[in-house]
C-alpha cells in the first residue's frame, strides 16, 4: 500500500505538469495561428482619423467588421499620409485605406478590385473668397496633402490652364484648414468627405472648383504577401449589396447625411401617363363584359402582363434612380441640369442656394 502512494503521486504530478504545459502553449499555438494585420492611420475625418488617441471612421468600422469576421488581429499604425506610404513600400504595414489609384502606385503597392469608397476633391476657402473658377486661382497659395492623388492631379489642372500659383504642401488636412483660416494661404484642396465635415468649424466654404472624381481602395504592399485583398473584395461586395449592412450605417453615422429620394418630374409623368392608361383599359375592359365575354377574358390577360412589366420597370428605375439621385444630391456645390436650354432638374445643395 505505501508502494502504491508515491507511485500515485508521481503519476499526479505528471499530469499536473501536462495540463501546466497545455495551458502554457495553448495560447502560443491559437496566437501563431492568427493573422496579425497591420494598418496604416491618418488623420482624414471622417474617413479615417484617431479620436482620443483610438482609430475611427468609416475605413475603420468597415476593415474592423472584415476582421472580425474573418478572425484577423488588427495592429493600427499612426502616422502621416506621407509615413505612411514608405512604410507600405518597406513591407511594415500590410494595408493602407483611402488610397486613390495611379499607374505609379500600382507598381509599388498591390489594388484590389472593389472600391470601398468614391469621392472627388473641392477647393475651400474662407466666405470672403471670391472665387468663382479655377482662372481665379491665379496668384493664389494653394495648401494641398503632400504625395497625394490631388497633388499630382492639380498640378495637371494648373499646367492645362497655365495658372501661376503657389502649391504649398502640408503633411495634413487639420495643418491645412488651420493656415488658410488663419490668412497664411488663401485655399486648401481636400476630398468632399473632410470638408463636408470639417469646412463650416474653420470658417470656410467649398467653392465652385470640383475635379477629379476617384474610387478609394485598401490597399496592400506589393504583390500583397498576406493575400488579404481577394477577402477583402469579398466583404465588400456582399456589404454594398445589403442596404441595412454596416457599411450604409458606417456612412450614415459619420457623414450625418440623410439622402432624401425625390422622383424625378419626367418619372412622375410617366406614371401618371401608364395610370391613366391602366384606367382606361380597366374601364374598356368593363365595357366589353357585357358585349363579349371572351374578349373581356382576353383583355384581363393582357392587362395583366402590362402590370407586370411596368412594376417590374418601376422597380428598375427607381433603384438606378435611388443611385443616382444619392450621388447626385451629395455633391457640395450647386448643380443644375439643363435640357433644351431649360432648367430639367437640380441638388438639394443649389435649392438651398436659391
């Protein structure tokens, strides 16, 4: 019996020390088999910025909800937009969001193929501007977001028009509302989203100069080692499809936009036109009851197959019509579209306006 105890206790203290090493390396092995993502940040409310020192903005929630689902651990990076772009290129970060496409970057980073969002640039400047086209840039200092798409595409514009301009970078849009508010340049280039949310703090209003519409990607280093962008397309297809996804919530908090949905005029007489047509046939069809019975039988039908090729064509137009009218009525600046020299229709931003 006293042989049976120690030999017990030696078997104990083996699996006590077993379970020990268990606990030990069971989180080694889950950790090794996790994959860490590295993502740069900047500061390009709402899209992407830190709010009291955490990452936020739309490009966040959306990358955070594609990591969750895929089990990925986010590692975010702080830095410029600038830093940010070297550290993509050296291989220490794995994705960089908000990134418009060039040929010259597509030869140093790796683009997906679905875009998470679409924007274009604007000019701001303080209400006093007096800017009314891109000649009244002329003799203007210009701040615009260092090794930026609008950088090179602005200087583009200012060559096409010959304008002689001072183009003054900044590492930052806060950098650059701060010194035209402050008298020290007279206009900024930013993205629609970051003067729609910022433009009105700094005292400054978008004017009428808008140019270079452009899809916004994550982007990964080159050839894209960790093959995130093909998961990431993914998501994003099945996000955009679902108009209660996070993705529309996302753009929804952090724009505070509500898009309002307006028929167009020529819609509203085509269905009032395809009513009245569908009285009509109603009504004939009453009438040729009471003459011939199988007429009548045959009318149904037909009315019938009309109703539903105009609800189906409905449907059609106004889904494309939503789409539109959403990208249409989010523009900053007044529009207005002509048809035979009349006014056919315009944004909310110009019914403001008048």
């Amino acid at each position: 019996m006293r042989r049976l105890i120690p030999e017990w206790s030696r078997r104990m203290r083996g699996v006590v020390v077993g379970l020990l090493l268990l606990f030990i390396c069971f989180p080694v092995c889950c950790s090794a088999l996790t994959t860490t993502v590295s993502v740069g940040v900047y500061e390009n409310a709402p899209k992407i910025f830190t709010d009291q020192g955490q990452p936020a903005g739309i490009l966040i929630d959306i990358i955070t909800h594609i990591a969750r689902r895929e089990g990925w651990q986010l590692r975010f990076v702080p830095g410029s937009w600038a830093e940010n772009l070297d550290r993509l290129a050296r291989g220490e970060i794995d994705l960089m969001p908000d990134m418009a496409y060039s040929a010259e970057r597509a030869q140093l980073y790796a683009f997906p193929t679905v875009p998470v969002l679409s924007s274009w640039f604007q000019v701001y400047a303080p209400a006093d501007h007096g800017i009314r086209s891109i000649l009244d840039l002329n003799g203007k200092r210009i701040l615009i977001l260092d090794r930026s798409i609008q950088q090179e595409a602005f200087e583009r514009l200012q060559h096409g028009f010959g304008l002689r301009c001072a183009l003054i970078t900044v590492p930052d849009y806060t950098t650059m509302f701060v010194q035209v508010a402050e008298g020290k340049a007279d206009a900024a280039v930013t993205n629609r989203f970051y003067g729609m949310m910022h433009a009105r703090r700094f005292g400054l209003e978008d004017t009428a100069i808008v140019f270079e519409p452009s899809d916004l990607f994550y982007v990964a280093g080159r050839n894209d080692p960790k093959g995130l962008l093909p998961v990431i397309d993914r998501h994003l297809t099945d996000l955009k499809t679902d108009p209660d996804s996070l993705y529309y919530q996302s753009l929804r908090r952090w724009t505070s936009e509500e898009v309002v949905h307006r028929l167009p005029s020529w819609l509203k007489g085509s269905a009032v036109a395809l009513l009245g047509l569908l009285v009509v046939s109603l009504v004939g069809s009453v009438v040729l009851k009471y003459q011939v019975n199988h007429r009548t039988r045959e009318l149904r039908r037909v009315n019938g197959e009309m109703e539903a090729r105009i609800r189906e064509r409905t449907a059609e137009l106004a889904a494309v019509n939503r789409e539109q009218r959403s990208i249409f009525d989010s523009a900053g600046v007044g529009i207005i579209v002509l048809k035979d020299r009349a006014i056919a229709r315009c944004n909310r931003k110009m019914e403001e306006l008048t």
